[in-house]
C-alpha cells in the first residue's frame, strides 16, 4: 500500500463514519467562536474590513475566504497543487510530521535538523535513523540497508533542512540530488530560513534546486516570520495530502486560527517578495561582502550565504564576545548548548539585504578584533539530537 493509498483509505474511513471535515465560511450569528467578549469581531483601522481576531479553528468559525485567496497564491508561487496555512513553523513541523509519520514507518533524520522536526518526528513513534550532518554516504546506505528489509505498507522518511540556521549550509538531498535512492522516497524540507531568498521570485531553495515532481518532494514547510515578515507558516504539498492534513492534523484542528486581517499581510508580502529580485540580489553581495572582510581579518565563518556562524567554542567567551559587540554597537548574539552541540557555542552574525556598506565593514572589523583578543581556538563539532 502507498501512502496516499493509505491516506485515501483512511479519508473513506472517516467519510463513512460521518468525520469526514473540510472549511465553512462563517454565517449567521455567532453561537460557535470563542469571541466571548465580542472583541473579535470589531472591525479595526483600516485593514480591508477584516477582523483581528481568528475567534475560533478553522473548522469552526476561524475559516475566512482570503485564506483560501492566500493559499492559492502560495501553491502558485511554489508551483505545488496546494498550500495549507498555519499558526507558526514550529507547530507545522510538529503536525506535519506527527500527522504523516506512523509508527510502523521509518525516519532518517539529519543530526542538526530544527527542534520542531527532532519533536515531531519523536511524536510519530517511528524507528528513525539520525543521520551525520549532510553525510549523504551514511544516508544512502541507511536507505539501501531499509529497502533490502521493505515491509509492505511501511514508509520511508527523509527529513531535512534547505538552509540549516546553526550551520549555514544546504541539506544533502538537495546538493547531492544525483543519488535517486534518497530522492525517490518521501522528503519533507523545511525552507524556514530559505523562503523569499532563493529561487524564482524567492520561492525558496528547494524550488531553486530540484522540480517539485521530478524526483517527488512530498512537503516543504515555509515560514512568514523570517524573510517575508509576517505571522504564520505553511505546508506546500499534494491536494490529497492537504486534504489529509485537514482530516487528521492536530495541531491544525485544534488551534485557534489566524486573523483574516494577517491574511491581508500575506497577501501584500507575497506580492512584494516576488517582485523583489534586486533584494535577493543585495542580500547575497552583502553576505558575501561581509564573509570577504571576516576572511581578512583571519576569522572564519561556518557555510554560505547570509547566516554567518562564527564558532568560538567556549561558552564564557562566547557571551563576553557577544558583550563586547554589543558595546560597540553590533546587536551579535552568542548562541550556547543545547541549542548547538557542547564545545560548540559561537557568535550567529545575520546578514540584511538593507545593510549598508560601511555597516558590514564595521562588524566585521570589531568581530576580528574581538576574536583575536579573545584568542580562543575555534572548534567545529556535529551536531546533536
């Protein structure tokens, strides 16, 4: 059995048991919200005449048609059959993977994946495999080794970043994409911090590296709250899978949902984001900028592009780094364990597309003089679960 056999299955199931759900647009009087003291429903400023609040989930009274304008202009962007909208990345991650995932499937999972998809996977119960960071030898193999022990029904899982946030580098199926065995079973890619500053009109590194269907993505999970600038997140997938996630998603069925008026924002950043290739194109001269003036002044920088992790390794020093950028300046934060593996803490500098010249040169100055006056030898570990 496939799995969108097993999603059919299960859709018929809830169908005939009279469980089947999909949106209603809110009508007549309120009786179902949770708009207790009608704060909700006012109409505020001059937002389109929309509420600010979501008043219920989805499913109740929190449905609105410019979600379903926004959707659509999400699944066109990423060229996707759907979109399906949520209240943050973190809990799309743990509904989509929770949701998909069962416990008789298998995982491989890269070692510095995002702690919303280490969660849901954990929450799925299945037998996952952590795989090093972007090793995909060690993935292939895993892979072959699952193939060669196939159980009928049973589904195989690869879950990774586009562009990991800690490192600063791309997640193997996509840089590695001449290996068919990894491509050919289900990759779900979390595009947080890719969205808006890769691809056509910023759709994102996945789109930018691999054709949607050719080999299959089964999902990529956007986020608003980074490049685009506006609440919420969302799944791009198949229409039966959106189907499926509307059916049996947890996190989906039982949250309050966004306010119409962030609809409004969506729309507006979407239109904004697509047309905004001299913005893509200022972020990356500026990253590489500031990357060419690190170099000069002898520090070194994990991965690529506009995160730019610079690893001091001891905890102490790291924070009293962070401190003394702050002093001059430079809001620089030190990133500490357990968000990064022990011995690894490191200053995360982030790259803006409205960074002046001048301002670039500055930080990298006072991060190579800070580091040289710290004179701590930089360590550079994997990552852990």
């Amino acid at each position: 059995m496939s799995l969108e056999e097993r999603w059919i299955r299960q859709l018929d199931e809830l169908r005939r048991q009279g469980r089947y759900r999909q949106w209603t647009l809110p009508r007549g009087i309120d009786f179902c919200s949770n708009d207790y003291l009608g704060y909700g429903a006012r109409r505020w400023g001059n937002v389109a005449n929309l509420s600010r609040s979501g008043l219920a989930s989805r499913l109740l009274r929190g449905h609105h048609e410019i979600w379903d304008e926004v959707e659509t202009r999400l699944a066109e962007w990423h060229n996707a059959e759907a979109a399906l909208m949520m209240s943050s990345g973190f809990m799309a991650n743990l509904g989509l993977l929770s949701t998909v995932i069962e416990p008789s499937d298998w995982v491989a999972s890269d070692e510095c994946n995002h702690a919303s998809l280490i969660d849901g996977i954990r929450l799925s119960k299945a037998e996952t495999f952590v795989y090093r960071h972007n090793d995909d030898i060690q993935l292939f193999e895993a892979i072959q080794a699952e193939e060669a022990r196939f159980e009928p029904g049973r589904s195989l899982f690869v879950v990774t970043e586009s562009y990991f946030s800690m490192e600063a580098d791309s997640g193997c199926p996509l840089v590695r994409a001449e290996r068919p065995t990894i491509l050919k079973h289900h990759v779900i890619i979390d595009e947080a911090h890719a969205t808006g500053c890769f691809g056509n009109r910023g759709s994102g590194m996945a789109d930018a590296h691999l054709q949607r269907n050719k080999p299959p993505i089964l999902a990529t999970v956007h986020t608003g709250g980074k490049a685009l600038g506006v609440p919420g997140a969302y799944i791009c997938c198949s229409k039966l899978f959106r189907e499926y996630l509307v059916n049996r998603c947890r996190h989906l069925l039982f949250t309050t949902a966004l306010p119409p008026m962030v609809g409004q924002w969506w729309l507006e950043a979407l239109e904004r984001v697509q047309k905004d290739d001299a913005g893509r194109a200022r972020l990356h001269e500026n990253a590489e900028l500031f990357r060419r003036e690190l170099r000069k002044d002898g520090v070194e920088a994990l991965g690529r592009h506009y995160i730019v992790p610079i690893v001091l390794g001891d905890d102490a020093l790291t924070l009293r780094a962070a401190q003394l950028l702050q002093e001059q300046g430079f809001d620089i934060r030190a990133i500490r364990p357990p968000t990064v593996p022990e011995g690894t803490a490191r200053l995360r500098v982030s790259i803006h597309a409205d960074h002046d010249h001048a301002s670039l040169h500055a930080a990298a100055a006072a991060i190579g003089r800070v580091v040289r006056g710290l004179n701590q030898p930089k360590a550079r570990m994997p990552c852990l679960t």
